[in-house]
C-alpha cells in the first residue's frame, strides 16, 4: 500500500492505494488534463457517502480500465 496526502476540497486528505491503483489513477488524470489532486477532489465529490474514498478511486480505476462510462 501506498499513502499518498493532499488537499481537497480545502481540507487535506491521505489516501492509501496498491501502487497499481496510484498509476492508473495518475494515467487518468494525465488523460483528461488534470492534475492528481483535481482528479480526486472530483472523484471525491461524485461519491456515495457509502463508499470511501479509497474504494471510490479503485472503481474509477476499474471503469477506466474497462472503458465504460461512470456510474450516475
């Protein structure tokens, strides 16, 4: 596991993902022109309040890696 800290939605956040997670999310991000931190916060803030952030990203992952849209 990897932790990685940042700033969202002003208030800082740490995140702890397989490095595997880490490299699609960044590749993602690099895809859509934004930076790690701006990607997050919108993951962050499209989420369930079931779901944790952690998980959130990982789905993300997964969807992108699958080519499908994201969930509404």
């Amino acid at each position: 596991m990897e932790k990685r800290s940042m700033t969202i939605a002003g208030h800082r956040t740490s995140v702890a993902l397989e490095a595997e997670f880490w490299t699609a999310i960044e590749a993602l991000a690099a895809r859509r022109g934004l930076s790690l931190a701006a990607l997050v916060a919108e993951i962050d803030g499209a989420r369930s309040p079931a779901r944790n952030l952690a998980s959130a990203l990982r789905v993300a992952a997964l969807i992108d890696a699958a080519g499908s849209p994201p969930p509404a």
